[in-house]
C-alpha cells in the first residue's frame, strides 16, 4: 500500500471535540453520580441523569484511546530529546498550578476530603507519587501515572526509530505482555504492560496509523482484537468506581455500548468522516480540557458540598461546571501558554548543550535521541510537519 501524500490536511477539531466530550462525562460522573459532593446518594437529588452519570467514568477509557492516536502523532520523526520537551512542556505547567489550587481549596474547606500532610503536596509536584505510594492531592492524578509510563514505552519506540514497521511490532509486542501479564507473576510487567488500560493505547496508535498510511485490513484487525480485549477489565473497572454491590447489579452493556462507541468514533475521525468539522471553538474545547480534568474534582466537590444547601441542585452543578471551565481557560491562557514556551526553550538549550557536548557516531547519535532515516525518505522536516498535535491545540495532520 502506498504512503499518504505529506500535504496539509484539515485540522482533527473533531478530536479536540472529543477530548471535551469526555472529560464532561468524568466531570458529570463526580459531580453527579457520587455521594461525596452532596453528603447521600444523588440519585434522589437526580433520579433520571445520575443513570447517565454513573457512567461517566468511561470518560477515562476515551481519553486513553485519544492519547494512543496523539502520542503517536507526536512522536512522529522526533528525537528523544524532541519527545521529552513536547511531554513536559505540555503536562507540567498546569499541573504546576492546579496541585496548590487544589491544595487551598481542600485546606480552606476540608469537607469532601483533606490534605495529609504539606509534605504529599510537594512530592505530587514531580507527577510521581504513585511510584512512592504518595497520595495524590486529587484522585484524578491516577491517570498521570498511568500516561507516563505510556510515554515510557513510546519512549523506546523512539530510541529504535519511529517507523510503520516498529509501531507494528510495538503494539503486537505489547498486546501480548499485557494479555500475559495477569498470569505470569511478574509485578514490573503487569505495572508497565498495563493490562486493563493497554487495548486503549494500542487501538489509538493503530487509528493513527490509518490516518497517515491509510486504513488496511490488518490495522483493523488490531483495533477489533483491542476492542475484544478491552471487555475483560470492564467488571473490574465498574467495581473499582461505582463499588462492588452496584457493579454486580447494573447491566454491562451501557459499558460495552459507550467503549465501541469511542471506537467508532476515532476510527471515523482517523479514516477522515470527521474532516468537514472546521469549527473553530473546538480548539479551544480542545485547549481547556487538561486543565478542567485536572482541577475539576476536589475543588468542584468542596464547592458542591459547601453550597448544597444554599443553592437548587441543578443551577448549583452547572455554575460550578461553568466556574471550572472558565478557570481551566485561565490557567491556559495565563500559564500553559507562556509557561510552556518558556520550558521549551529552557529544554531545548538544555538537550543542546548535550548534543554539542556528546562524541559523533553511531554511540553519539544514540545517546542524543538521534532518528535514523525514514523509510519511507520523507526528510525530518515534513515528518516534523505531521508531528505538531499537542494534548489539547489541535494541528493539521500529514
């Protein structure tokens, strides 16, 4: 099969529209299916949208599959060093604001939950904690480890060199550890292989991979193999966020219902169906939806808990949904913005100094992150070109 044309193609806005999609029904899933916030269930507060809310949780699984087809494009005819600047030019400067944001809030109104000790805050600063067994100062910041270790092992992709061929064989390599994983015993590898979430990863980098070269049944045959192993986990997925006795006694097929339909829809986004979808509101959709997921949770239980009583139900959930966004735009606007650029730079002159620094050759050029040539001879700069979409600003596509 021949290579797609390396020209300018419409900007993915529907992907952007999707990553807001889902961060909502996690947003609804907090605000609306759980007692935390409200102090008893709110499905008596709510008795026809928390049915709906209760599966929000899914909101995870789409922002996984999302990940595997952005990381994936990102990564694309970049270095090692080029993928690390990207990561945490992206990831740190938000983060950076919503852990003492966070913080305050809690601290201020210990109602929903509360801080242990300042000691936590500053270990979460590094996005590590659940290596050490530090808790988290939201419990959102679970999927930021499971990401990073994502990124680690896209990582290795880069050292061997970003080709069709090698993602292939990545993600057979890895359908098989993460399938194996469970029964061998090995804890490293059930941690890095990441069963229950790996289906998402690997079925993203393959849309992808029919974006750029084309849809083929053997790209197909993977997502359909993902979306197969994808159920195995679901029971364990609905105990671990709605509990036991609920997961034993809701149906499964809302569950299985709104996974294939995420499928569906960045299968549809990645063999183009999407394309006509310019508006331009999406990018900023797109912009606001990592900083929402990330200060959305504690924040806008506390503030749900401390004026539930005060204000109607309902105007009280769509005010502190509004105020979460409206914030979450700040913080792009006024930190990730400048902040990211600034770290950019910063990381750049760093990964510079190392490569003027470090001897020439095959060992050199491995050290440094340095790509071998694209099998395809499409130079560094065009692949660059296709390599521009971030988590959350859109690009255009190659």
């Amino acid at each position: 099969m021949s290579q797609r044309r390396l020209t300018a193609s419409p900007r993915l806005a529907a992907l952007d529209g999707l990553r807001l999609v889902a961060a909502l029904m996690v947003v609804f899933y907090h605000y609306v299916a759980l007692s935390r916030p409200w102090g008893h269930n709110p499905a008596t507060i709510f008795p026809t949208l928390h049915k709906f809310a209760e599966f929000g949780w899914l909101g995870v699984e789409v922002f996984f599959l999302v990940s595997g087809f952005v990381i994936c494009m990102s990564v694309w005819g970049r270095t090692l060093g080029d993928f690390a600047v990207s990561r945490v030019s992206r990831l740190f400067p938000a983060y950076w604001v919503a852990i003492p944001l966070t913080a305050l809030v809690v601290k201020k109104w210990p109602e929903v939950t509360s801080i242990r000790g300042w000691d936590d805050v500053i270990v979460n600063l590094t996005m590590l904690q659940a290596g050490n067994n530090t808790k988290n100062v939201d419990d959102v910041y679970w999927t930021l480890f499971v990401e990073l270790k994502f990124y680690v092992l896209m990582a290795i992709v880069v050292l061997c060199g970003v080709t069709y061929r090698n993602l292939l064989i990545f993600c057979g390599v890895w359908t098989v550890a993460a399938a194996l994983a469970p029964s061998l015993g090995f804890p490293a590898l059930a941690a890095f292989a990441m069963p229950q979430y790996a289906p998402f990863f690997i079925a993203g980098i393959a849309f992808y991979l029919m974006r750029r070269f084309g849809s083929n049944p053997l790209l197909w045959g993977i997502v359909l193999f993902q979306l197969l192993l994808s159920q195995r986990y679901i029971h364990y997925r609905m105990a671990s966020n709605l509990g036991h006795v609920a997961a034993e006694h809701l149906p499964t097929w809302p569950v299985r219902l709104i996974i294939v339909a995420g499928f569906a829809v960045v299968g549809a986004i990645a063999v183009g169906l999407f394309d006509k979808v310019q508006w331009k509101w999406l990018s900023t959709a797109g912009a606001i939806t990592y900083p929402l997921y990330l200060i959305h949770m504690f924040i806008g239980m506390t503030l749900i808990h401390h004026f539930r009583n005060r204000l109607p139900a309902p105007v009280l959930v769509v005010s502190v949904i509004a105020l979460m966004m409206v914030t979450a735009w700040l913080i792009h606007r006024f930190v990730e913005r400048p902040a990211g650029l600034w770290i950019r730079n910063s990381m750049k002159r760093g990964i510079a100094d190392v490569r003027r620094h470090t001897p020439a050759g095959p060992a050199g050029r491995a050290r440094v992150g340095v790509q071998p040539p694209n099998p395809y001879g499409v130079p560094v700069e065009a692949e660059r070109g296709a390599a521009l979409l971030e988590d959350g600003v859109g690009s255009r596509v190659h």
